[in-house]
C-alpha cells in the first residue's frame, strides 16, 4: 500500500515539476496535483492498454515513437475530465507527458519497485 502512496507522490510530483516548467500546462490547485496523478494512473490502466493495441501497427512502423502520442492523449484525457487542469494544445501535453514520464521513471528507479517499499516499511521499527 505504502508503494502505491509513494507512486502518487511522483505522478503529482511530475505534474507539478510539468506545471512549473512547461507554459501551457495550467493546474489551479495543490490538491488537484493527487487528483490528476491518480486519474493518469487510472487512465493509463485502463485506456492506454486498448490505444496502445490499436496503434500497434503505427508505432512499429515509427519504432515506438507514436507512443509519446499516446501519453500526450492520456494526459489530454485527464485534462478534459478535471476542471482545474488546462492544456493548450498538443505540445505542452506532449512536453508534459515527457517531463512526468521521466520524473515517474527516475523515482521508480530511486525507490524500488511497491513490493520493495512495502517491504522497507515493514522493517522500520
């Protein structure tokens, strides 16, 4: 559980690293960060799986490239579905996805993956 926690802190913590550095991206609200990252995750559960399947043969003849559109779309969806998060076009979303992929990634990397910080929170004392 706690690794599902610290994976929403870096979703909210690549959109707001997203929100300060590229210009289009607009969020009003700190709580909307948890709120978008939890609704990204979601979507890239649920929808992303069935586009990615879908484009199959777009992204083998761009070599996996067509999957940055891909995250672009996700990120739009989650913009389109909460009012306190704006896009303005296709790149900021684009850029975005960029910047929270990598952010999301790079924790990951640093924290392990939910069963090695389960497992670290229960050795605690």
């Amino acid at each position: 559980m706690q690794g599902f926690f610290f994976r929403l802190l870096a979703g909210a913590a690549g959109l707001w690293i997203a929100a300060e550095i590229v210009p289009g991206i607009n969020i009003n609200e700190s709580s909307t960060f948890f709120l978008a990252a939890l609704l990204l995750g979601v979507v890239n559960a649920i929808i992303r799986p069935i586009v990615i399947i879908l484009t199959l043969p777009i992204s083998v003849v761009t070599l996996g490239v067509f999957l940055l559109v891909i995250n672009a779309a996700m990120l739009g969806i989650v913009a389109w579905l909460m009012d306190d998060f704006r896009l303005s076009g296709f790149f900021p979303a684009l850029l975005g996805s960029l910047i929270i992929s990598i952010v999301s990634w790079f924790t990951a990397k640093s924290i392990g993956t939910p069963d090695d910080i389960d497992i670290m929170m229960k050795k605690r004392p």
